[in-house]
C-alpha cells in the first residue's frame, strides 16, 4: 500500500497529545535503539521524526552532543521538543525529501522509517549526510506488524523482511547490529485496539471513514478470529556505521 504524507501528517498531527501514553512499543523500540549505540557523543546529531520526542528525552539522557537538529513532517511537533531540548534547530518536513545543510556524526529515527515510499532512496540520501565514522541507527517494522489488522481489513504498509532491510543498508553502511522481534499488546475489547491506533498515528493507513456499522462489523471479527484480542507488533532495530 502507498503512503499519503498528507494523511499521515494530518493523523499524527492530531494524535500527538496522546502519542507517548500509547506508544508503549516504541519506547521499548527507543531504549533498545539507544543502548546499541556504540559510543556516547557525537558531535552533529540528526534526529529524523521526532514526534513528541519519545526518542528526543531518552537520547539526550544517554549521550552528549555538541548540536542537535530535530526533524518532523508536523510543525506541532517543535512544541513538544522545546520542553525538551533548550539549545536546538527544529527543521520541518517530510523525512524523505529533507534539505539540511552538513553532515552528522548520528543519524537517528525511531518508528519512522516504514513510512518511506522508498527506503533505499531514503538510506543512499542520508548515507551523504553522515560524517566518515558516523552512526546511523533507525527502527522500523517487519510484515508480522500489525497482522490481525492485515488478516481482517487487508490495510498494511509494505513493510520489509528482515533480510530486504539487511541487503538495503548494507548497500550503504556497515551494519553493526540487526534485530527483529515480535511483541504482543492484549487489550480488553476491540474498541481499545482501534483507539490505540488512533492515538499512536496508524489510522493513517487509510482514508476511508468507519461509520458505526463498520466497526460493529469489525469488533465482531476481531472477537471471532482473536478471541484473546491481541495485536502483533515487528519491531526492526538497525544500527550501521559509515561506509566508503
């Protein structure tokens, strides 16, 4: 499935307030992304984005730094990351075609990654953003994510195995650490799943509106094939280094 950035900024946009209170597999994500880092300063950091800086206010625990840029396709985000961050630069925009002046010395995102249209094109960018010796570490997710919802609405993103994400970034980086794992959320009806997804931004797989029959429809589903109402999260931690 194709990605609508406009629909996608519009649904972060609008989920931003709750996003950190949800997100619990993405600070899982944050953490294990951080702790594969594999040193503690750098000198020009690159955070691609930010959000509501989930990633933001643990990285900053965790490793010093001399400037730090902070990117997101939501300008609301700026917000957030100025409780944060005291001595920044917020740049605005779309991940993919980002224009920003020199190079860093850590390039990071976390959960962002799979809303790419084209990940190669998105790595062999910033593989000329980053600095001879530099780090880039990304999370992203595998096509076990979000299954059920797959199983029952057919809506997915197109997200790649482990292996095509391995082959792609070892075409520009050596990557030093590779993990996909699997993490299982259990909710009590199937209302609190699509509330879930509406306050972590993944309504914006679609743009079509669900009127009461619908998710009566899909609650109904949902309780049939998974009765013990859980939702499947892949999760991909990639770290790499500079390549020549």
């Amino acid at each position: 499935m194709q990605t609508n950035s406009k629909l996608i900024k519009n649904q972060f946009k609008k989920s931003l307030d709750k996003y950190e209170q949800n997100a619990v597999v993405q600070v899982l994500m944050a953490d294990k992304l951080i702790e594969k880092l594999p040193r503690n300063f750098y000198t020009r950091v690159l955070e691609l984005g930010c959000g509501s800086g989930v990633l933001t206010k643990r990285l900053v625990k965790n490793i010093s730094y001399n400037k730090y840029y902070a990117n997101d396709i939501v300008e609301k985000s700026k917000i957030y990351i100025d409780t944060i961050l005291k001595d920044y630069i917020f740049l605005g925009g779309n991940a993919q075609r980002l224009q920003v002046n020199g190079i860093f010395d850590l390039i990071i995102s976390n959960a962002m990654f799979q809303w790419f249209t084209n990940l190669e094109k998105a790595l062999e960018y910033y593989k000329n953003k980053l600095a001879k010796g530099g780090t880039i570490a990304f999370t992203t997710f595998a096509p076990d994510n979000f299954k059920e919802i797959r199983d029952l609405t057919g809506l997915s993103l197109e997200y790649k195995s482990l292996e095509e994400i391995r082959e792609i970034s070892q075409k520009f980086f050596d990557v030093i650490y590779l993990e996909n794992f699997d993490y299982t959320m259990t909710f009590t009806n199937p209302l609190e799943i699509l509330a879930h997804m509406k306050n972590t931004g993944v309504n914006a797989l679609s743009t079509k509106h669900w009127g009461l029959k619908h998710v009566k429809e899909f609650c109904d589903k949902y309780k049939e094939i998974y009765p013990d109402l859980t939702l499947t999260y892949s999760p991909v931690i990639v770290v790499g280094e500079y390549k020549d």
